[in-house]
C-alpha cells in the first residue's frame, strides 16, 4: 500500500510540473511530465485496486 501512496505523490507532482510547463510553454518538459503522469498514475492506481481486492502477498502461508 506504501508503494501505490508513494507513486500516486509522484504523480500528483508530476501533474502539477505539467502544469507549470505548459504555462510557461514548455513543450518538451511538459510531455515528459505528462507521460510520467500517466505511468506513475497508472501503477499507483492499479497498485490501490490490487491491495484492496486482497491480491499481492499472502499473509500466513
């Protein structure tokens, strides 16, 4: 669960350095913030649905 709350910050960075390049009409930074954006968006969501369905590790076995 750490893993998915750490890249779901990063992302949230990640969206916000976006934001700031396009405002400053940086096409080359904000693509690659947009593209960070997405996979770190993408692990962290996937990550959070994986932990909460009860998948991953098994305690105990």
């Amino acid at each position: 669960m750490a893993v998915g709350i750490i890249f779901l910050l990063i992302a949230i960075l990640c969206l916000y350095g976006a934001i700031r390049a396009l405002k400053k009409r940086n096409i080359f930074g904000a693509g690659y913030a947009i593209i960070s954006l997405a996979v770190f968006g993408w692990f962290s969501v996937m990550t959070i649905i994986d932990v909460l369905q009860g998948g991953g590790v098994q305690v105990g076995s």
